[in-house]
C-alpha cells in the first residue's frame, strides 16, 4: 500500500516538480526522488533487482552503485528471477530461498516494498527440471494441485506481510492463439490452474494484491494475445476466482521491430481501446517491467536518447491517463545490467541504452522521461 503523504510534502514536490518543468529540456533532473514524484500522485515507482540467481540483473544487486540507485530513487522492489520455480526450488522437496532473501533483507533495511515475481511462470520452458519427470501418480491432476498449493503456500507464507503484490501468474497465453499455454501444469488442471493459484495465495495473504501478468503486444497482428488476456479476466470473475490487477510487462521498442511489439504512438487507440476492457473488468493496473529497446535506432548517442525518452514519456503518459494505474516499474535502472544486452543484438554491436541510467550510473534522458509523466499524471 502506498503510505499516505503529508500536505506539506505535496507542497514541497509540487514546487519542486515546477522548477522540473521549467528547466531546459537537457537538464537532467534528480531530485525530488522517482518515486515522490509518483507518490505525489499516489503511485509508486520501483525496479527490478537482482541478487545472484541466473540473470541479466544478477550482479546488479552486488553493485554499490545500483543500489544507491535503488535507495536514491525506488519506493519499492522486485525480484528478477530469484523467486521463480527454477531458482527457489531446486527440487519437489527443497526450497532455496538465500538469493531472494538478500533482496528481502536490504528492502527491509532500507524502507522499501517489494512487489513478488512470480508464484507461477507457466511456460514449458521455464518448468524446473525435476518437474518434467516427477512422477504424478494415479491421481495426476490432485498432484499437481498439491505441488502448486504446497509451493504458494510456502512461499507466500515466508513473505507473509513483506511482499504485498504478487504476480500470482506469469505468461500463460499463448500469443499466437490466445489460449492458455500448453504445459503440464494445463494438460492436467485447464482452466482450472488460475482458480487455484489466485485462491491459495488470497488464502494464504488476505491482504495480498493478486495480480496476472503478460506482455500483451500493441500492435496489429497481435489481437489473439490482448484478446486472450481479456478472456481470462473475464473467465476468472465468472467464476469468482480473485484477481486484482493486470501487470503490463511494457518492454517496449523505439523504431521498427524485428519482433513486431514496438509500441506504435499511431495506434494509440488500440491500447487504449484494450486498457479500457481490461479496467472494465475492475482490476487496477501495473507497469511491472518497463524499459525501451532501442536496437533498431541508429548509432548516435543522443539521438537515440532522445527517440527513447520521447517515447517512454509517450506511452506512460498513456497509461497513466488511466486512474486505475498504481505502480510503474522499470526492468534494471542502468544499461549494464538490462537482461536486453544479451538479445536482439544491434547491428552496430554497441551497448543498448534502454534504461533510465548509462553504464556510468549517469541519469539520462528516459528519467526525465519518466519524471515529466509523473508529475503530468493525473491523481489517483
């Protein structure tokens, strides 16, 4: 829950935010913080962090400088990968839970929330390895209740109070088809899977925010994916299985797309037409893992600094248009440690900047990209 703010505080970040906007366009900007920007607004502004797990973040957490990047500009946190089944449980019977827990622990000290990514990843090839051969008995579809329940149950219970958000589940609409993945977890439960994952974690953490999380594509050619997302939250309120929120992974692309997801400010509409359906349906909104790829823009430094932050500002002017968004999250705060250093390479073989700091843990245009969208936000 984002803590309620003082008058003098919004008094104090409103003239800050002022002086923000009159200052020239290429005087980046620190302070106030990102997220007493958001705050201001009632949102919160956090990040993905890494703590050794397999990852693009995995040392960012070891970083002296990102993590004054954290405590400097963060209201709260999430996990990369240190809380997926690959990671936190090495076996049917042993969790791990070390790597997650430094993450924990310095949220803890440092004052900050932690959102929970995620209880359920549920693409075949993100399954554990001890998964695919485990053995189902008689009674396959009971066993893998029991294995989903008794995982949630686990580890929501250890964070019980700590992480007040979790992604109950993560990706399991085929993009292609608009159905649910095939997986073993489908092949035995259906539709069934999502009722019980949301309810062993509303069991489990009453106060829990529930949330369903993809990276539905904006543009044309992708409606099965946006359609099938839509499907499932209606499919869950009909049969009463909670949920609470949809989280909008939003990693973007500036330029053309060699994957076809890049958001397009021209079809605007389509997101919006598609946000709209999905608040329809009562459930809040959350930019979970935001960054801009710029693989496809040319080489020259500021230029391409420019392109990105004209349209992360762009698209999270968007979303933030709608009251019902409440948290936005970037995927890593400095280019050296953004998981899109190691994919879709650039043909000029340079760094990617999709972050809103440089490989000097400078700010860059894109934070004051995100900055200006707060402070233009309407209130929650």
């Amino acid at each position: 829950m984002t803590q309620p703010v003082s008058r003098r505080q919004v008094l104090g970040w409103s003239g800050a935010a002022a002086a923000f906007l009159a200052a020239p366009a290429h005087a980046l900007q620190t302070s106030p913080s990102l997220n007493a920007l958001a705050e201001a607004k009632g949102l919160r502004f956090g990040s993905a962090v890494g703590a050794g797990a397999s990852g693009s973040l995995a040392g960012s957490f070891h970083d002296e400088n990102c993590r004054r990047l954290l405590t400097q500009e963060c209201g709260l946190l999430v996990h990369e990968n240190e809380l997926k089944w690959y990671v936190i449980r090495p076996s049917a019977d042993v969790y791990d839970f070390a790597p997650a827990d430094l993450i924990m622990d310095f949220a803890q000290r440092e004052g900050l929330a932690v959102r929970g990514h995620t209880l359920l990843w549920n693409r075949a090839e993100f399954e554990p390895d001890w998964l695919t051969g485990h053995d189902f008995g008689t009674r396959p579809a009971s066993e893998a209740e029991r294995l989903i329940v008794e995982h949630i149950r686990t580890v929501v219970d250890r964070y019980r109070s700590r992480i007040g958000s979790w992604d109950v589940v993560n990706e399991t609409i085929d993009p292609e088809t608009g159905e649910m993945r095939d997986t073993i977890f489908t092949r035995l439960l259906g539709e069934r899977l999502l009722d019980i994952t949301h309810n062993a974690v509303r069991e489990a953490d009453p106060e829990a925010q529930l949330v369903y999380n993809d990276y539905m594509s904006w543009d044309t050619g992708h409606e099965a994916h946006r359609d099938g997302v839509l499907a499932l939250i209606q499919g869950m309120r009909d049969r009463g299985a909670p949920i609470d929120a949809l989280g909008l992974q939003s990693h973007i692309w500036a330029g053309s797309s060699i994957e076809s997801t890049g958001f397009d400010p021209t079809r605007d509409e389509t997101w919006r037409d598609f946000l709209s359906a999905a608040t329809s349906m009562d459930v809040d909104l959350l930019v979970t893992e935001f960054d801009v790829n710029g693989t496809n823009l040319p080489f020259d430094i500021e230029g391409r600094d420019r392109a990105i932050a004209e349209l992360a500002e762009h698209y999270l002017s968007l979303v933030l248009s709608f009251e019902q968004t409440r948290d936005v999250l970037v995927w890593g705060m400095a280019d050296p440690y953004s998981w899109l250093q190691n994919l879709w390479p650039r043909p000029d073989g340079e760094a990617k900047r999709p972050t809103p700091y440089d490989a000097n843990f400078q700010a860059k245009p894109m934070r004051d990209a995100i900055a200006r969208a707060f402070i233009n936000a309407v209130p929650r």
